[in-house]
C-alpha cells in the first residue's frame, strides 16, 4: 500500500444536526482535514444497514446501505424535502451520541415525505439504478417492506407464507409496491451520495478503505432470499451460529449468533456469492478490511440456542482456495487482512500466501513485562499499525483506566513519553514511527478523549456504536500534530512514478 497513513473515523461519528454522521458537508469537511494533514486514508466502519444492537457489523443486507446516513440537506436542496419538515423532529437530545431509537423514528418521518414529493417527480435515472441493482436491490426492498408489514418483527416469526422468497411470496409483495419503492428510493439516495463522497476524496489523493464484515445477520435479506448459502435445517433454521472462545474480552467467549455459511455449497459455485460481494464493495471502497479473516482459516461454530459459546468447536474454512478464486475472477486485491484473535501458524500461513498486510494493535504490545509481536521493534513491512480498533478503548481509556501501573510505566518508556504529552498524541507517535506501511490512527486518540467515547465494547449490547465528535472539536493543534508526526516519518504518501 505505500508508506502512507490515514484516520479510523466512521460516518456515524461525524457532526452535524441531524443525530447521526452523514454524507454531507462534514463529510466533506473531514476529507479536506485528511489533506490538510496530509493523510492518505479514510477508515470507515460498515455502511450498511443496522438491526439488532445498532451493531453495523449485524446488517439485514450483505449490499444495503444504511437510509440514516442521506445527507438530508441534500434532499432539501433537490426540492424533496422543505425546511418546515424539520421543524417536528426529535434526534436525540445529544450531539455526542447518537439516539437511535430517536432516529428509527424521526428519520423514518422525513424520508416518508421526500418519498411522497419523490413520487412525483422520479429522476431520470432512478430506473437505471433499480435495474443495474436489481440483483440485490429487489429482495432488499421486499424484505424490509415485509418487515415493516409484519411489525418488524424478524422474518422467521412471520406467517408461514412469507418466510422464503418464492414465486408464491412475490405474487403477495406486489400489493407493498409503495413500500418496495420507498426502500428502493432510500438506496439511490444513499449510492449516489455515497459516490460523490468518495469520487471528492479521491480526486484529493484520499482513498477509502471499507470495512467488511465476514458474516451477515441471521435476520438478513441472504438467510431468507438465499438460505442455501448457509448451515440449515430442513425448517430453515439454523444449524450452527458464529462467535468466538473465551478470550480476554469475555470469560465465556462471545455468542454473535450470525449463521455459519456452508461452504461446500460454496465451493461448488465457485464462491460466486463472495465474488459478487467483493466485487461489489470494491466499487465502493479503494480498500476493504476484512473483518475476522481468521475465521476464512478456522472458525468457531456454536450450536445454535447454545447457553454461551463455550459449548462451541473450531471448524476449517476454506482457506487459501476462496481467495484464489477471487483473484482469478478479480484480479489483485486490495485486502487487510484484520488477523486478531486467535494467532495460529495455519492463520499467518494463509495471510502470508495471500500476500495481505495484516493488522498491528499498539495496545496489545504492553504486558508490563514481556517483549511482544504488538510492539512497533517487531512489526514488518507489511502490516496497518493502530492504536486500537473500534474494539478497544481510547488510548487515554485504557491507560487511565484499564492499564495496570506496570503496563503504564512500560508505554512511558518505550515511548519516550514526557509528562505533558497525552497518551493518544504518545501512542500516535509509536504507530507513525513503527516500520508498518501504513498506520491508521484513531480518531478519538487524536483528540485525547476518555473511554466515554469508545465506540463498541464486545460481547456486550447497548449503549455501543454511538460516539459522535463535537462540532469544531478539530483544533490548529490536532492538525500540526498529525501533519507533524506524518512528515516527521516519511508517510506522506508519493506515488511511484
């Protein structure tokens, strides 16, 4: 990828008035900040549609996009939406966090009347797009317009008639054909958008990098338009669901409750459902970070209504063979691999042969004691440094709070830290100094906030994904930092001529 680095920032996260980051002028805002300070990335979380926690990484589509990130000010600009629309609704009483339950409300009111002045006055290429789409596009918008039908209540607790897509259920969709063009409409507003976001950042020399989660809902568009794709039984019903063994988040493991795919069935196709969704993320990202690659090599399988995940066992992937399919029907691919958790010889032999840089965690390297692969001394060319992902606390979260005074004392050392640098600012600097080709710092260490701003907390649900950064929280002194440490070393990106 270059010696180069960028910022870990996700969209939700962006200020604004609206209760949630969107595509708008803090978009915008925030790329001009990348190229002031000389960045090269912009790390994003999955755009995807939320359910069940407001987790992005549990989606009811694999391709959706999340409505909530519209830039509405857009759809007033368009003619869709008056100002006086805004006038009755409630996003949340905090700029800091987002409300979603506000949101899945208020949000819902405001695109329900751009619906109404969109039907009216249909763009030229709102056609176009739905048919271009239409593989995915169709049984999102009837999937989501029978949700709603049926109380939003998950697909396998509505009528026998409706929990598969047949030719028997599209013969009933078609009385929701108001509702499957509302969804519809809410996924051109969203692309189009969304493309000129990133057509912005690149024309300014900052690249995307997305992320992707390994495995869908179990209330998703896939488990109920294609539930061959996964281990089921012959209801329909899950065999085996993902998570992980007892590891130093949680004593028992962590019960995700995604389906596990089949992969023999998989296999046959030629993987051609990962083909499609690679190919159709790359249209979205410059670069995608693949979440939990570990479990391409070996994954935890839970049965399914298991008490905790301990009861799981580690199954085999596919392996190296999904990803030489991929390449021959790809070609080269711009992957991180996000290698954390279990660090096994079979998961480094993969990677290694997939030529992926894999992933570096700062504050994993401090025990207090030991020398460690997560220390910058022992990183490779080949590796995206952090701080921490949006799994681990601030920089400041975890050595005020978490860090043992042993730990502390060893990050002061090896750092070089002085007593009137911050944390964030110190661990920053060990990530830009590291050999790693790249290094994303987080956002949050950059502006030398607490644990109150940590973005998610696994294995647990509630009260996560909802930091935002206050308007003009960016000072003169944030950006010298940045544009200091990325000059100071060599990671101002130069394309090779």
């Amino acid at each position: 990828m270059g010696r180069a680095s960028g910022v870990l920032m996700a969209v939700s996260s962006l200020p604004n008035s609206y209760g949630i980051g969107t595509f708008g002028k803090e978009a915008y805002d925030f790329i001009d900040f990348l190229v002031r300070t000389k960045q090269r990335y912009w790390q994003v979380l999955p755009l995807t549609t939320t359910s069940y926690g407001d987790s992005p990484y549990q989606s009811f589509s694999a391709a959706a996009g999340s409505p909530y990130y519209i830039d509405l000010k857009d759809l007033e600009r368009l003619g869709y939406l008056k100002s006086d629309d805004f006038e009755d609704i409630f996003f949340g009483t905090s700029k800091t966090c987002v409300d979603y339950g506000a949101l899945f409300v208020n949000h819902r009111r405001l695109l329900n009347r751009a619906f109404d002045r969109f039907m009216q006055d249909i763009p030229n290429d709102f056609e176009k797009f739905c048919r271009d789409q239409a593989e995915w596009l169709d049984p999102y918008a009837e999937f989501m317009s029978l949700k709603e039908e049926f109380g939003h209540k998950a697909y396998w607790e509505w009528p026998n008639l409706y929990q598969q897509r047949n030719e028997t259920t599209a013969k009933e969709i078609k009385k929701l054909q108001k509702s499957v063009l509302y969804h519809k409409m809410t996924q051109y507003f969203f692309f189009t958008q969304w493309a000129k976001v990133k057509s912005y950042a690149n024309k300014r020399g900052v690249l995307i990098i997305g992320d992707l989660p390994i495995y869908v809902s179990r209330d998703s568009v896939e488990m109920w338009a294609q539930p061959e794709l996964f281990k089921i039984n012959e209801t329909g019903r899950p065999i085996a669901v993902a998570g992980t063994p007892p590891d130093h988040f949680s004593s028992t493991g962590q019960y995700w409750g995604n389906p596990i795919y089949n992969w023999e069935y998989m296999k046959k196709s030629h993987y051609s459902w990962w083909v499609w969704r690679v190919k159709t993320n790359l249209e979205m990202f410059d670069v995608l970070r693949i979440d939990h690659f570990r479990g391409f090599e070996a994954y935890w399988e839970i049965p399914y209504g298991a008490t905790d995940a301990r009861e799981g066992k580690w199954m085999k992937g596919p392996d190296l063979e999904l990803f030489k399919e991929l390449e021959k029907q790809l070609g080269k691919l711009p992957i991180i691999a996000e290698d954390l958790g279990l660090f096994t010889p079979e998961l480094i032999a993969m990677r290694e042969k997939t030529g992926f840089p894999g992933m570096k965690i700062l504050q994993y390297g401090f025990d207090g004691k030991y020398d460690s692969r997560d220390l910058p001394h022992n990183y490779t060319a080949n590796t995206i440094a952090y701080v921490g992902t949006h799994d681990n606390p601030t920089a400041r979260g975890w050595y005020e709070t978490l860090a043992t005074d042993r730990e502390r004392e060893q990050a002061d050392i090896y750092l070089h830290r002085s007593k009137d640098e911050p944390i964030g600012e110190a661990l920053s600097r060990g990530i830009a100094a590291s050999v790693s080709d790249t290094c994303i710092h987080t956002m949050q260490d950059l502006l030398g906030l607490d644990d109150s701003a940590r973005m998610n907390v696994p294995a647990t649900v509630g009260g996560n994904w909802c930091w935002r950064m206050k308007q003009g929280a960016i000072t003169r002194h944030t950006e010298d930092f940045l544009r200091t440490i990325t000059e100071m070393y060599f990671r101002v990106y130069i394309e090779e001529k």
